[in-house]
C-alpha cells in the first residue's frame, strides 16, 4: 500500500488550519506522505473562484499519479487525534467513495 493525505489551505483561516492538520498527522507518528498545498497552480488546477473545488479532483489526480493507490482527503478543518493508518487500511480492503 502506498497511501498519502491530501489537502490544499488557502485564504482566510485555512492556511491555519492546514497547519494544525500536519502538525497533528506528525504528533501520531504518520507514516503516509502529506500533500498540502497552498495554491490550487501548485497541482495544474483552475482557482476556486473559476471552477468551485475543481482542486479536489486535481489533487486526487496528483496523489495518483505520484503512484499513490490510497489517497485521504483531509480539509483544514481536519486535525488527526490519533495515528490514521486504520482509517487507511479500512479504505484499502474496503474500498471507498
């Protein structure tokens, strides 16, 4: 398994809360890579104000193209309060949406 988190944080409180996402993912020992960006160029996607959310898709686009098979999207109103490797686990032998 080859699992990431996504999330990108801009404007307003995001970028914050972005913060406290990756901080939380690295207090639990977080093993998958963390994409977290802060610009919707950063992954060759229009901004929110053109296209709403098309960074969501484009994300998912980017994770897997870095080979990533489990891909979690997290927003910045996320923060882990434990370890999420059985969140991911669950996805890999579930499947997900």
């Amino acid at each position: 398994m080859n699992p990431c988190v996504v999330n990108l944080g801009r404007g307003a409180w995001y970028p914050r809360g972005q913060a406290r996402l990756k901080a939380s993912l690295e207090e639990f020992g977080q093993m998958a890579k963390a994409y977290l960006w802060s610009d919707e160029s950063q992954i060759g996607s229009p901004h929110h104000e053109s296209v709403p959310y098309a960074f969501k898709p484009a994300a998912f686009n980017y994770a897997a193209g870095q080979g990533h098979d489990v891909v979690l999207w997290c927003d910045c109103s996320v923060w882990a309060i434990r370890n999420i490797q059985p969140i991911l686990d669950h996805i890999k032998q579930h499947g997900h949406v």
